[in-house]
C-alpha cells in the first residue's frame, strides 16, 4: 500500500470500529431490556443494561474485529459481543418469551437503519466525516439485522423460528445452541468460501439500501 492507501485503510477503521460498537451494543442491551421487560431481570442484575460498551466487551470476539479487518485489507470484519445473560426460566411463556428477545437484536438494528436513512434524508451533513459515519452505522446495521435474522443456531433467527415450533419439537430445537461455534464456522464458510452463497448475501444487502438509502446515492 502507498501512503494514501495507508490513510484511507485506517480512517475507514477509525470510523468503522466505533459505529460497530455501537451498533453491537444497541443490539445486545435490546435484548437484555426485552428480558427485562417480559420479567428476567437477569442482565439488568449484572450491569448489561448499560450503553457503555466495556460491559460488553468479549476479549475473543474483539480481537477477531482486528485479526480479519487487517487480515482481509478491510474486505472483511467479523466479531462480536459478549451476549446478555438470559434466563428463559424466568418468562412466564419460555418459548415466546425467547423467540422476543430474539427478535429485539434485529429490531433494533431496523431502528438505526431507520434513524440513519431518516438523518441521510432529510438533512445533509455538514462534513463529509459525518456523512461517512452515518453511513457506516447504516450500512453496518442492515449487516447485523440480515446476518442475525439467519435461523441457524446461536442467530436471533433461530430463537424467532423456535417461537413458531411445536413445544416438543422447540426444546430438541434448543439443544443445538451447543454446536453454535460450529454452526457459525460452516456458516461463514458457506457464505464466502468457493460456493457463491455470499453474493446472494450481498444481493440481500444491496437491495436494502437502495429500499432505504435516498436516490442520490445511487
């Protein structure tokens, strides 16, 4: 890389490390207030319900934000945070209760996409910084509603499809968070390995933005 490669290559991560965290922390205190709200006051004992992203830091899940941003020249990142303990016991309907919280992670990624879309549309910024982080929550989020909403054990997509199983079926269901690692492995493997998955993702994406973005970005 020249220098001005270097430049952009870091300001891009300086830009994208925050909004990421931000995003991730929005999603995972969402989940732990929609446990509150439906009676699992577990999260909120132990300081999860807080903005602050110390409380949320996974030592591995941040090192794997740098390993493969750096690794993939800025072509990938991938991480994540520490989950918000939930005790489904405690919800006087366990499955629906999960499938909830499960749908509280998307959700309010939606919500920043909306907020990000509603900003980029109606105002313009007075920066071209600003403008590039606003669209980088935007871009991050919709990433993190499309990828979470994947029904594959440990995603909030498979808490959502398990709200819909039969009681019987729904706990065998639940049986395969254990193989969660594994699953994600085999998942990102797929999705940008040698088998063409990732591109259909990145249609997903793609559309997104054009369905929430204003014309002139395109």
């Amino acid at each position: 890389m020249n220098g001005a490669i270097d430049s952009q290559f870091i300001l891009q991560f300086v830009i994208t490390l925050p909004a990421l965290m931000v995003s991730m922390v929005f999603h995972e205190v969402s989940h732990g207030y929609v446990a509150y709200r439906l009676g699992d006051d577990t999260a909120m004992r132990q300081g999860r319900l807080s903005l602050n992203p110390l409380k949320h830091l996974d030592p591995l899940g941040s090192l794997m934000l740098f390993m493969t941003y750096f690794g993939s020249g800025g072509n990938m990142l991938f991480g994540w945070a520490k989950p918000v303990p939930i005790s489904m016991r405690r919800f006087r309907d366990p499955q629906r209760g999960m499938m909830l919280v499960g749908m509280a992670g998307p959700g309010s990624n939606l919500l920043l996409v909306l907020a990000c879309s509603t900003l980029l549309g109606f105002w313009d910024p007075s920066s071209d910084f600003l403008e590039i982080a606003i669209l980088r929550v935007f871009q991050l989020n919709v990433i993190l509603m499309v990828f979470n909403l994947l029904p594959i054990p440990p995603l909030d997509g498979s808490r959502i499809v398990g709200g819909l199983l039969h009681p019987r079926v729904y706990y065998k269901w639940l049986q395969l968070d254990q193989y969660g690692p594994v699953f994600i492995i085999i998942l990102l493997f797929v999705l940008w390995g040698p088998f063409g998955f990732g591109s259909l993702f990145y249609d997903v994406l793609r559309e997104l933005y054009r369905l929430f973005l204003p014309a002139r970005y395109f």
